[in-house]
C-alpha cells in the first residue's frame, strides 16, 4: 500500500514538473479529487502521452501558435490579384466538356489500372461530425434511403462493383484495398460495425483502419482545456494528419507490398462519391499527374467554398474569404466563372508522392484555426458547456500539400453526379440527411429514366417525367438502384428498358435478376 503511495507521489512529482515547465500546471488541479488510481493512471497517461508525442518544447510551441491563429484571425486580407492565376486549360479535365472519345480514354485506363490491382482508396474518417451532431461515426449515418443504408455500406458496395467491373473488362480477379483513417473518436466504432455486417461482404485483408494522432484543445489563454477533472480535452489533427498517420501505421509500406501505385483520396460524407472513379484517374494517369483534384463548378461568385488554383504560380486551395472580390466575379469569354474550381477534397494521389510528403514535405504544413464549443472543468471543478465558443483546434487540411507536387491537375465533374456533402443535422438548410438522400434519389431517378423506365404511382397511374428538378425538390418517383447493380448509371437497360416500376422502387441484385428474366 505505501509502495504504490510513494509511487504515485513520485508520478506526481514528475508529472507536474513537466507540465508546469509548459505552463501548463493547471491540468494536475484536480488530482487529489480522482477517484482511485485508476483515473490517475489515465490521467497520468494522457499527459504523458501529450508531452511524449508533441514534447515539451512542441506543447508549448502548439498552445503558442494556437494562440497566436486566434488573436490573428480574420486579418488575413485578399491576396494581391496579380498573385493569382486560374488553373492552365491543360492540366484540366471536365466530366461534362472534354470530348467523349477522351472520357472514354479514361475510363479504359483507369479500369486498367484497378484490374491490374494498382488502385487503392482512402477515406478520411477520423472527424468528429459534431455538426451532424450524432454520437457516433459519420460513416454509420443512414440518410433514410428505402434500402436503409448507411454511408459505409453504401462504400462498401461500390467498391465491389468497381472491382467487378474492372475485372469483367480486362479479365482479371482485382481488388481495390479501402483504407480507412480513424481517430480515437471513431476506431472503436467502425472496427465494431464492421465487425458486425461482415465488412459488408468485403475481405477483412483488404479493409486497413488505422488511427490519427490528437492534439490538444487551447482555450483562448493558451492554456490546455480540462474538459473533465481527469481528461485533457483532445481532438484529431485534421485531415492533414493522414501524412504523419500515414507514416505512423507504416501505411505506405503496406500499399507498396500490395503492388499499389494510385490512391483516391476522399471524405466519408460524401453521399455521391465515386470511389477509384476510373475516368479521374485514367485521366490522372493519363496525365503524369502524382496529385489531382475533382472540383466542382462554383454556383456563384461569392459560394463559401475554397477555390483551387495558382498563387505565384503554384497550386492550391484559396480560401473564398482570400480572393478579391473582382476576382472572384471574373468570367471567361463564355460566361463561366474563372477561378470557378470549387474544391471538394476528393483527391489522386501516387503513392510516390504521400511518401515525399510523408517523409520530407509534412513539417511543412500550416496548421489552420478552428474556433469551438468545448466543455470544460472551471477553477472550482464545475463542469461548464460553453454557450460560446471558447477552444481553438489547430487542424491541417488534406489539400495542403498541392504546393508540393511536380504535376498537378484537375478534373470538374458535375455536382449533381458527384457531390452532396453530409455536414449538418435536418435543422440546418443545407448540407444535411435530407439533402444528401434527395440527392442520391434524384440521380437514381434520372438513372432510371435514362434506362427507359416508366414510373406509376400506387394505383398504376403514370407520373409524368421531370427530366430535371431544383436542388431542393424531391425527383418525382422515388427510386433507388444499388451499388452492386450499377455504379454509374451504367448497365441499366437490360433491367428497366419499357419497364414500369411502382414508386418507391429500389433495384437491388436480386430485383435485377427478376427484371430480367421478366
Ligand atoms: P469536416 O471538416 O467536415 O469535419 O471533415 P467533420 O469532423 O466531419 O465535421 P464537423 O466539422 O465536426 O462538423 C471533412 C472530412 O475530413 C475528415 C472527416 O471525417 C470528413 O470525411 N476528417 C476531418 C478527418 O478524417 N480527420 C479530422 O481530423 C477532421
């Protein structure tokens, strides 16, 4: 008994010595009041952990620059319009306006490459979701699709079939490796529900989850949040942690010994996302490029969405708040936006490249401010939840690392076919559940319609076609095709052509097979 008392006071002891010297001797407070050594020792670990990972000097350097990010925000001015350049003609592609016979180039050359097993994906899912507002991960989210599912599976399916249909093309048995980046909020729950449908009929081999590092949340006097007597408040690095997660998982070498050469890099909320969408990187390839991105079209001149492009002449994202406003409404002689490439952190990376990033480029990397709500324990141990925002996160962005490549490009795809973002819960206008659903429904429907399906209602009556509709109305027939039936729209024929289907309908593998036949 006085062994482990003298040991705990020696732990003490130390700890607070090192603490301290970080100014920050305040997150040892409430020792005392722990219940048991239990929650000391987690304690004991965390801090231990935060001066390990990040060292004394490096904590001290974080809750500077944290500090630092948030008495300097909103300074940053326009960029000088003469330091900007739109994005060169060549070095991008277009869904919607590059000749047929070119996306068709693509395509080949991107199922080439997933048949010969050298594509893998990347989904970012380490987030905390905190607009959503669930309290799990994103990825588990059902937006309230008749087949009820969830993010993840909706993945899931799609990579088996853009596996089967590389695979069906060049004759080969492939396979297109997810990995997956966790944080500590999210790895337990993803590995469980993985766990639990079976990695949705995928190789449990070929599913990698791996974690993000944390860092600590600053309050606005530099000091590290307590966010419970024992708990230091703690939030992942961003998405721009993939580099050094990358490194610390010995990822890389995992991909080089599968033979991989091509990542698709992309976030979990993304209800449209083509996953190793062969056209992008065909053309990626096709390029030389080693980093790509998709873009989107810009809606406006002012849309809050960052802009990628050239500053002294070098590529990146530009934040909407740093471009001129004169800029910003510039059009080309066909009335299109010029800096119009609205970014949608969907990315071509080679695995050359996240290694040189990885391995020298990373340091280099400016951390960006994030300004939250973050509970706290005050000076007399009460738990407070803030109405204001009182912590900043210091996180790095995925795109950052443009600046770094030798031969960038990008590819605009359409944002009906591409892009619906799950960010907030239904109370928001935009970017929620029920945006991202009409979405996805919305390009069934078209899908369907494309195919030569007639769609009637309950008691048989026809509904009359929209072949298009706004953003924020529902398609007229609710429609839903799986994954493992189509990938793109592609296919659809041979189930739908001169069919009539009672809305709702959903084609999964086992309707398709009925339709056939019938
Ligand atoms: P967001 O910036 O939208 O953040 O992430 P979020 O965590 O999903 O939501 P909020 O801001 O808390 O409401 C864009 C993508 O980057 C991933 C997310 O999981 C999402 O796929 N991400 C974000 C990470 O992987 N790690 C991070 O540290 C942050």
């Amino acid at each position: 008994m006085e062994a482990l008392e003298e040991e705990e006071a020696a732990l003490l002891s130390q700890l607070r010595g090192a603490v301290s010297e970080c100014g920050q001797g305040h997150l040892l407070d409430f020792w005392p009041e722990l219940e048991g050594p239990s929650q000391r020792r987690a304690l004991a670990e965390a801090l231990r952990g935060m001066l390990l990972l990040e060292s004394g000097q490096a904590l001290r350097d974080h809750c500077r620059r944290a500090m630092e990010a948030h008495r300097s925000q909103g300074e940053g001015a326009p960029l000088e319009p003469r330091r900007m350049e739109p994005l060169p003609g060549q070095f991008l592609g277009s869904a919607s306006r590059s000749p047929p016979e070119e996306l068709r180039a693509w395509q080949q050359e991107g199922l080439r490459q997933i048949s010969q097993n050298k594509v893998g994906v990347l989904l970012l899912a380490g987030g905390q979701g905190t607009r959503l507002g669930v309290p799990y991960p994103k990825g588990m989210y059902d937006v309230g699709l008749p087949s009820c599912k969830t993010l993840y599976q909706i993945q899931a399916e799609r990579i088996r079939r853009v596996e089967q249909l590389a695979g069906e093309r060049f004759q080969t048995q492939c396979t297109v490796p997810w990995y997956i980046m966790t944080s500590e909020f999210t790895l337990g729950p993803t590995e469980r529900f993985f766990q639990e449908h079976g990695y949705f009929h995928l190789d449990k081999t070929n599913v990698v989850m791996f974690e993000q590092r944390m860092l600590p949340v600053v309050g606005f006097d530099g000091k590290v949040i307590l966010e419970e007597k024992g708990k230091v408040a703690m939030a992942p690095d961003g998405n721009g942690g993939l580099y050094r997660a990358l490194m610390d998982h010995k990822i890389l070498e995992d991909m080089e010994r599968r033979g991989l050469q091509y990542i698709h890099v992309y976030c979990v909320d993304n209800i449209l996302v083509k996953m190793a969408d062969p056209v992008f990187v065909g053309f990626c390839i096709s390029k030389g490029a080693d980093c790509g991105a998709k873009v989107v079209e810009k809606a406006y001149p002012t849309e809050p969405v960052g802009v990628v492009c050239c500053v002294d002449g070098v590529y990146q994202v530009v934040e909407y708040s740093e471009i001129p406003l004169e800029l910003a409404q510039r059009r080309n002689p066909d009335g299109r936006l010029t800096y119009s490439a609205g970014n949608i952190c969907n990315h071509f990376f080679t695995v050359d490249f996240l290694r040189a990033v990885g391995e020298k480029f990373e340091p280099q990397l400016k951390p960006h401010l994030a300004i939250k709500k973050v509970p706290f324990v005050d000076k007399e141990g009460n738990l407070v939840k803030p109405l204001k925002p009182n912590g900043i996160k210091l996180e790095k962005f995925v795109f950052d690392v443009f600046q770094f490549s030798k031969n960038f490009v990008a590819f605009e795809v359409q944002r009906e076919e591409e892009f619906s973002p799950l960010k907030n819960a239904d109370t928001a206008e935009k970017d929620t559940p029920t945006t991202a659903r009409r979405a996805l429904l919305s390009q069934h429907y078209r899908w369907a319609l494309k195919a030569g399906a007639v769609f009637v209602d309950s008691r048989g009556e026809r509904i009359p076609e929209k072949q298009s509709f706004r953003e924020d109305e529902e398609p007229p027939a609710v429609c839903e095709i799986s994954p493992l039936v189509s990938y793109f729209g592609e296919g659809l024929e041979k189930y739908l052509k001169s069919k009539e289907l009672q809305s709702p309908f959903l084609l999964d593998e086992i309707k398709a097979e009925t339709l056939q036949q019938a």
